[in-house]
C-alpha cells in the first residue's frame, strides 16, 4: 500500500492540483478544507504526512500542528507547512520547536520541489506511478479567475487552461505560471475584428487581406505588411494587444468551469506576451471587475493592515504602477487599516479600491489583524527592464556564483542581521526571476537565474541564524572551491563569443570549431546551437551530412527558444538554398514577427512576391498588380 498523505488547504483549486500531482506519483490523498475535519481524520493514525496552509479558516495550520503533536497518535507525525510568508531562519525554528512543524514549503513552489520534500519525509510512494496527464479541474465561481491564475503562479504550473463559460471558450497556455498565450473560438477576438475595433482597417480592407491570406496560405498579418496597411512593429503590438484581450475579458465572466492539463507541447509559432500573472490580474480588475465584486475581496479585510509582503517571490512581482499608485502602495506599512487607507483618497476611491484587491491577490501585501510597530522599506515596484541583455546576466552571474556568503553579500562576517536583510533585499530587487523574464528563455539560462537567486536565499537564510553562520565560517576555513557549474559557463560563453568574432570574419571553420566547443559544454543554450548551425552551414554547406546536420541544429534550437530571430531566418536561408521556397517563407515570417526590424527577411519576403508575380502570376500576385 502506497504512503497515505492528508492535505488541509481552503483553497479548492490548489488542493485538487495538490492531490492529484501526488496521486499520480502513487500516493494515495485525501484533503480538507476546514482544518477540524483534517484534524479529526488525522487523529485516526492511518496516515504518513499532513500536508497542511499555514492560514485556515478557523484553527490556523501551527494551531492544528500543536493539536497533533499532544495527541498520542499523530505524536511522531511528519507535517509539512505550506506558506508564503517569508520568516527568518530564527523564526522558522520556533516554529518548529514550539508547534513541531517538520519541515516548510515555501510558496511559490515547483512540483518537484515538493515531491522532493515529500520523499525526504516519507520515502517513495509504495505503489507505483502513474503516467497519466495531469489534470485540474473546476468551477470559476468557487475559483475566480483572479485566484485560478495566481494560484498557477504559485505552483509555477505549465501546461494548458481550458476556460469556458456557454458557449464561450479559451485556451491559455501557461508557462512556469505565466500566461503567454490564448486561443479563442470568438470571431470578434481575430486579429482583423479587433484592427476594425480600433480603427486601424476598414471591413473592406480587412475582407480583401483574409481573402489574400487564404489564396497565398500566408499569414494575415503578413500580408497587411505587404499592402502597407500595418508596419511590422504595429503588427508585433497588435499581436500581443489581441493576446492580452482575449485573456483580460474572460474578467468579464461571471461564472465558468475550468480545466487545467499539465505539459509544455505547445502550439508552435504563437505570438507570445511578456506580462506578470500580477500585471494580468490588476488590469482584468481595472477593467472588467465591477465595484460589488471588488468590494467581495476587500471586505474582510477592511479593518486588517496591509504591509508589503516578506516573501520575495511575491513582494518584487513586475507590477508596473502610475505616480498615483505608488502613493497609495508608500501608505500601506501596517500601521494604517485598509478602510483609513481609502479613506485618505476619495476622489479615487474605485480605483484605489482595485489596486489594493490585486495587490492582496497576488500576495504583495500581507494582511495583519494589528498595526504593525516596527518600520519597514517602502515596496519597491519598478516594472523589470524588459531588454534586460542575456550578456549582462551572464557577466553577473560568472562574477557572483564563485564568491561565499559574505563576498555575495557584500556584508562583514560581523554584520548584524539587519545589515544582512538589507544587502539581501537589494539583490532580492535587482535579481528577481521577473527582471529577466521571458516568454521562452532557454533552459540552460533559466536555470542559471534560479540558482543564483537561489544561492542569495542561501546566504541570506545562512548569514541570519548565528549558529548556521559559525559553521558556515568554519567551513570557509577549511577551504571553499567554485563550484564545476560556474567553471562550464564560463568556458562555454568564452568559447561562444571567439565564434563570434571568427563569424564576423567570415573564418566559418574556425567559427565551427570554437561553437562546437560551447555547444558541447551547453547543449540546451539555443544561441550557441543556432550560430554553430549557421558556421557549418557556412563551412561546409556543399556536403549533404553537414547540411542536414546544421538544419537540425536550427530546428532544435527553434524548439528551445521559438522567439530567437536568427534561429528563424537562418532557417529561411536554408530552405531557400535548399530551393523550398514555401517553407522560406513561412522561416522569414516568423523571423518578422521575432523581430520587426529584421530588413533581411524583409526583403525575401519582397523577392518571394516578386518571383511569383514574374512567373505564374499566382492569386497574390494578380492582386498586388492591379
């Protein structure tokens, strides 16, 4: 018989992907919404962890954990709490030693992480695993949409979100929790029909580009391009402007189900959007939110003060904010309730109204039933720099991975905690996943950012508990090595830079040798796959191993990283050589859409035009003759 866990959680959504994750590893789960219940059928002694949400309706998870452990039964019980509140290293261990906590799992999690945790308590599940889909589902009235994408970001969940409501249905493709994506089967949501909304086409215009479209099985956007209605920075904007619209208005439903199924095996070559859950979420508030449900979420908690969220994850959320907001966001330190923090601002009472919902949704302001005494740093929320350069990351990264507590810190070893937690916010803002955000960062680079920020959590948690600090300085003593991990990035990006040069240079052979070097150091990196594709090709392009050899570099880079420009036109170039002249095309599309300002692919896209209009006169060409 499998390992029987027990999940305490009010929040439904969260305690059905919770269940069914772990019942696919072969566990066998049961959850509670109300804590009493959990508590009542945990006492029977027929399970191996509680899984249980620091904040419950009623008996609060430590209260229930005290419970537990007078309780002959559950005395030796291994409980694990799920909170996102972020504590000091000293305060989680009263927690532990004061209400037995074994062990916490710090939101926003992976569901790695916590089958990690799971087996580090209990072992591997007795039965064995499932290779079923993951999958979710529920009601938008017991799950609003608001807390169903905020509860995505929390479980850093990928895959697809099935939205319908009637007749009405969306596809949302999730990426780490972030919505980059969305289908819909409503006319007035194509690309066309919202141009006519804004003005942008007549009907007659946007008939004539469909009917184009559908003669030359090109795009429609490209050939708005053609006519000269749209340039092609206008039809990047439009394409993430019909994106963001169709899931800004499913805001406006008042009810729906939903169904969320786990996997990244996206739809290829979509238009993808670089927007925070938070940001998402504040803006379907402002828009399609009226008062009464906005009022919903504020009243509980209008006696209640709001301060920023300790939490890093959620408290440095890109969010980006008007001068009026910020001063609404400098007024929440916890020493004012929500009701005299609106009541200072009554000319914008609505509108201060949704700010203050969005930022309680997405956990960027914790609620406390007192004021709170001690001062705190206001909430920074700069919106993240969005042409943050992978170069710059990477020279921060080789400089910050090598060095110890102290040296990332920048702090003494006689600093006191509050020197630390300073230094520790200051990287916290400055290197936050959502600085470097994007919708398709590789692999490789999306693992260099999260354990960077995850060896700033560490010398923080480590630095501020005085015991875990002498051992760590004593372990310094003995000698501490650089890790292999930075050792291979360095060599890698050094290899992949003299590529580069030998590029520019048009040395192709030498160029091979130096980004075969870094591919094989950083297989998953799909600009050091692309450029070595395109130094083979160059070099070596007559020879047929070569030439397929550098196609299926492209196409795996292209899979990598869909938004990579080169990737796409280098593509083009050689299905051009290669004389499949249809799949240029589409190459030299989506390298237009990746990059509006690519005047290479540009221009084949012209010649394409004009070959077809000097040889058969195809249905494209007869029109842009006329």
């Amino acid at each position: 018989m499998g390992n029987r866990i027990l999940i305490i959680d009010d929040d439904p959504n969260i305690c059905r992907f919770l269940s069914e994750a772990l019942k696919l590893r072969g566990y066998l789960v049961k959850s509670f919404a109300a804590g009493e219940e959990g508590l009542l059928e945990l006492k029977t002694g027929d399970y191996q962890l509680a899984l249980l949400d620091i904040l419950l309706p009623g008996r609060s998870g430590l209260e229930i954990c005290r419970e537990l452990r007078l309780h002959p039964a559950t005395r030796q019980l291994p409980i694990m709490m799920m909170t996102a509140f972020y504590r000091e290293a000293a305060q989680i261990r009263e927690a532990r030693e004061s209400y037995g906590v074994t062990d916490y799992l710090l939101k926003p999690f992976t569901l790695p992480a916590l089958y990690q945790k799971v087996e580090a308590l209990v072992g591997p599940a007795g039965r064995r695993r499932s290779r079923s889909q993951l999958r979710v589902e529920g009601s938008l009235v017991e799950t609003p949409i608001p807390k169903l994408l905020h509860n995505h970001y929390v479980l850093r969940a990928t895959g697809l979100l099935h939205l319908e409501y009637g007749t009405l249905k969306k596809v949302v493709y999730l990426r780490d929790g972030y919505p980059i994506f969305a289908r819909s089967n409503l006319v007035r949501e194509c690309l066309g029909q919202m141009l006519i909304r804004e003005g942008r086409l007549s009907t007659e215009e946007c008939e004539e580009s469909l009917r184009r479209a559908t003669a030359s099985g090109r795009l429609q956007g490209t050939v708005l391009i053609e006519l000269g209605l749209l340039t092609p920075h206008e039809l990047t904007a439009a394409l993430g402007r019909q994106v963001t619209e169709k899931l800004l208005e499913v805001f406006a439903w008042p009810e729906g189900t939903y169904r969320f199924f786990q996997g990244s095996n996206f739809k290829k070559h979509i238009t993808a959007i670089d927007l925070s859950p938070a940001t998402l979420i504040l803006e379907g508030l402002r828009r399609h939110y009226p008062p009464r449900r906005i009022s919903e979420i504020l009243l509980p908690h209008r006696s209640h003060f709001p301060r920023p969220a300790e939490n890093p994850l959620y408290r440095y959320q890109d969010l980006p904010l008007s001068p009026a907001d910020r001063r609404l966001v400098a007024q929440c330190h916890g020493n004012l309730s929500v009701a005299q923090i609106l009541e200072h601002h009554p000319l914008s009472r609505q509108e201060n109204e949704r700010l203050l919902a969005a930022l309680l949704l997405v956990g960027m302001m914790e609620i406390h039933p007192q004021p709170i005494v001690d001062p705190q740093e206001p909430l920074q929320l700069e919106a993240a720099e969005k042409d943050q350069l992978r170069e710059s990351f990477l020279a921060e990264y080789r400089e910050l991975m090598p060095k110890d507590h102290f040296a990332l810190l920048g702090v003494s070893p006689q600093a006191p905690v509050a020197e630390v937690r300073k230094a520790f916010f200051a990287l916290v803002k400055k290197f936050h996943p959502d600085r470097f955000r994007r919708e398709y960062l590789s692999p490789e680079l999306q693992r260099q950012i999260n354990a960077l920020f995850q060896k700033i959590n560490e010398a923080h948690e480590t630095l501020s508990d005085p015991s875990r600090r002498r051992l760590y300085q004593e372990q310094l003593r003995g000698g501490a090595k650089v890790g292999p991990d930075v050792a291979t990035v360095l060599q890698a990006e050094t290899a992949y830079q003299k590529g580069l040069v030998l590029l520019r240079v048009r040395n192709y052979r030498g160029a091979c040798q130096e980004l075969a070097g870094a591919v094989k150091l950083s297989p998953e990196e799909p600009e050091y796959l692309t450029h070595y594709a395109w130094a083979l090709y160059k070099a070596y392009g007559e020879e047929p191993p070569q030439r397929r050899q550098a196609q299926e570099l492209l196409v795996r880079s292209a899979t990598l990283n869909p938004r990579l420009w080169t990737t796409h036109l280098y593509l083009g170039q050689l299905h051009k050589a290669d004389g499949q002249l249809a799949e240029a095309e589409k190459a030299f599309e989506r390298t237009i859409q990746c990059n509006p300002d690519c005047t290479e692919a540009l221009r084949e896209l012209r010649l394409s035009n004009l070959r077809r209009d000097r040889g058969a006169k195809g249905v494209l060409g007869r029109w842009l003759s006329r």
